[in-house]
C-alpha cells in the first residue's frame, strides 16, 4: 500500500504563478549539445574506451572427470565419442579442447594409451587449437601415467588444484607437497599450469604455496571453478556477481598483469561465463562443469560444439573475437606452433 500523499500542493501552485513551468536548460557546449569525445572547457577525452581485450579465449571441455551419462546423456565417454566430440568443437573454432579420457566402467583414468588415441589424430589433423586436461592421480600407479603423458608433449597446459574440499560428495584435497611437485614437473616439461581455485581459501593456498616461494613462473594463469558443490556458492545473480568479483579481486591483489579464465560450472553455467566475459575475462564452457545450459532451467547441453557456438555469438554481440590457439599460446607464455608442427619443438 502506498504511503500518505505529504506533498504541499499549494505551494506548487503558488511556483505556477511566478514562472513558467520549464527544464533548466543553457547549452553550454555549444555547437554541440553532448560532445561524446571531448568538452568544449578542455581538450579531454571523457568517455574513454574501457580496457578490454578484444580476443577471447574460449576452452571448450569435452567431458571432465564428474559427471556420467546418467546425469547427461549426451556426454561423451567412449574414446571415440571423446574424439568426435573433440574434433567437432577444434573444427568450430574453438581455442583450446579440454579432454579427459574414462575407462570402460566410465571413470576417469590417466591412461597413456586412451590419450594417444584421443590427441594424436586430433593433433595431426588439426594442429591450432591448444589440447589441455586435467591430470588429477587419484589412484596407484597414476603419478607415473601423468608423467607419461605430460612428457609425450600430448598436452600443453594442466590445472594444479590448490585445493582441499568436498566437491559434491567426494573429498578432493591435494596436498602442498603434491601441488607443489607437480607444479615443479610441469614447468620443466613445457607445460604451462593453471591454478585451480574454488573458493577464496584456494587462492591464499596458491599464493603461500606456489607465488611466495617464488616456484611459479610469470605469467600467472588462475582457472576459476566456482559454484560447483564445495565451491563459492552462486544461487542466485546477485551472489554471483558478488562473488565473482571477489575471486577476482583477490587474484588481481596478488598480481594485477594475472591472466583468469572461469569456468560455465554449476547452476550458474551460461551467466557466470557470460559476465566473466563482460568482466574482460576468457571462458571455459562445456560438459566438465555443468549439464545445465542456463542457470533457470533444466535443458542439458546437448552437444559441445554447439555450446562452443553459443558462446562464440556471444562473444561477437560483446565486439569481442575467439583468439586463435596461438593467440591464445602467446599469451600465456608457450612458444607459437603455426600450422603445422609439434608443440615445443
């Protein structure tokens, strides 16, 4: 209900009597009424350009390490329908493929063999995109099949999770002694390492662990997951406004020059890739971090390329361009590759 009406509405009147009812209005900038470039009181520019980047990166992810057909139908699984799927988002345009392999019970494993299968022909047919994944040992035996992988050259970039929590219902926590080594073998192996956070105690772990020692090489590359179960919660638009921009915040605090990518993840899938992307940040989208393709609803991604040219238009309507993958090596500090050729050769 509407408050009570207070206005003096005879003293209204009484202004209707002694002048014209009108807009203030003296132009003084005349010729012009607004000049949108400069002032007609000084040579200023008074709506400069805002800093950012007109390309963006775009990672597509095939499949990830959560998720099964039970909660996605359509996610691929078998190494021929990870290939496929990879070589359709590398046809579309996309900067970089995030792959992960399974087993035949649909887990995630670190098999050398499954990754040949999957990168080798992908590479030899279509060389630009930059081929990355997660290597998470988990199990026996898997530090030694990381390794194998890493030194084949098979990826050019890997997460390190500096982190400790459950995610969903699963405890994932990777000790410093762990991140720290890892960190170690991929930087002597070429393989640039992205740092993993999901929430703010992530970033401080990275900080102490990998940046105060002075173990990290510039430039420092952070992935943002947030929004999945254990991570920094986004229920709702104004939580994740809020929140990304506190992430953010606290990697620019400890280096301004960082380069951030955030992750499509959770509930918050498409708005939180598209304010990262409004925010002058790069994306990765895709099967690995949500099955949802917005936020309000329950439609399932139903394929990864076409998630990848949802993205890629929205990019376009924001005047922004998808970096190619050697855009997209310059800028994180691997060496360009062309064509044609392997990765650090």
């Amino acid at each position: 209900m509407a408050g009570k009406n207070t206005i003096d509405w005879k003293y209204i009147d009484e202004w209707k009597k002694k002048e014209e009812f009108k807009t203030i209005w003296i132009p003084y900038g005349l010729p012009e009424i607004v000049d949108p470039f400069s002032s007609r009181y000084g040579d200023i520019e008074v709506q400069p350009k805002w800093n950012i980047p007109e390309k963006v990166v775009i990672s597509q992810t095939v499949n990830g390490a959560f998720y099964s057909k039970r909660a996605n139908p359509n996610l691929p699984i078998t190494p021929e329908e990870i290939y496929a799927s990879a070589r359709e988002c590398a046809a579309a345009g996309a900067t970089t493929v995030h792959v992960h392999v399974r087993n035949k019970e649909g887990y995630n494993v670190l098999d050398p063999e499954l990754f040949h299968r999957v990168i080798d022909p992908l590479r030899k047919e279509m060389p630009e995109p930059v081929y990355d994944g997660c290597m998470v040992p988990f199990f026996e035996g898997e530090w030694d099949n990381m390794v194998s992988v890493l030194s084949d050259r098979l990826l050019e970039v890997t997460p390190i999770n500096t982190t400790a929590s459950f995610c969903g219902d699963t405890l994932f926590a990777k000790p410093p002694h762990v991140i720290i080594e890892k960190t170690r073998l991929c930087q002597e192996l070429g393989v640039k390492t992205q740092i993993a956070v999901y929430d703010d105690g992530d970033v401080d772990n990275a900080y102490r662990y990998l940046i105060k020692t002075g173990l990290l090489e510039k430039p420092y590359y952070w992935i943002i997951l947030p929004t999945l179960p254990g991570g920094s919660p986004m229920h709702n638009p104004r939580q994740m406004v809020s929140g990304m921009m506190r992430l953010t915040e606290l990697i620019y605090d400890i280096d301004r020059e960082s380069i951030i990518i955030v992750c499509a993840a959770g509930r918050a899938s498409s708005y939180l890739a598209i304010f990262a992307m409004l925010l002058g940040l790069h994306v990765r989208v895709g099967m690995e971090d949500t099955v949802w393709r917005y936020p309000h609803k329950d439609d399932l991604i139903r394929s990864n390329a076409d998630h990848f040219r949802m993205f890629k238009g929205i990019a376009e309507l924001m005047g922004r361009t998808v970096a190619t993958g050697d855009e997209y090596r310059e800028l994180i500090g691997l060496p360009r590759r062309g064509k044609s050729g392997p990765a650090n050769a």
